[in-house]
C-alpha cells in the first residue's frame, strides 16, 4: 500500500465504509491509516 498517497487511502477508506465493503478491507485500510498516523482524522 506504499504506492497510495495519503489522500488516495483517506478516500479509499471513506468510500468503503459508505458501500459497505468486505470488513476485513476496512479493517486493512484502518491498519494502514494508523500507520501513517492519519487514522485519527475519523474518530
């Protein structure tokens, strides 16, 4: 997930929390949210 920017995964996760995407991707997005430390900007 290196290859994503920043914004490009902040909208990948929105967007798969609005469809109602596979749990285990989201969870993976959040994951990697975290790491870039940019999860906190949803919750």
């Amino acid at each position: 997930m290196n290859e994503l920017s920043n914004e490009m995964l902040m909208d990948t996760y929105v967007h798969a929390v609005q469809l109602n995407l596979d749990d285990h991707f989201i969870l993976l997005l959040e994951k990697e949210l975290s790491r870039r430390n940019l999860y906190h900007f949803y919750h």
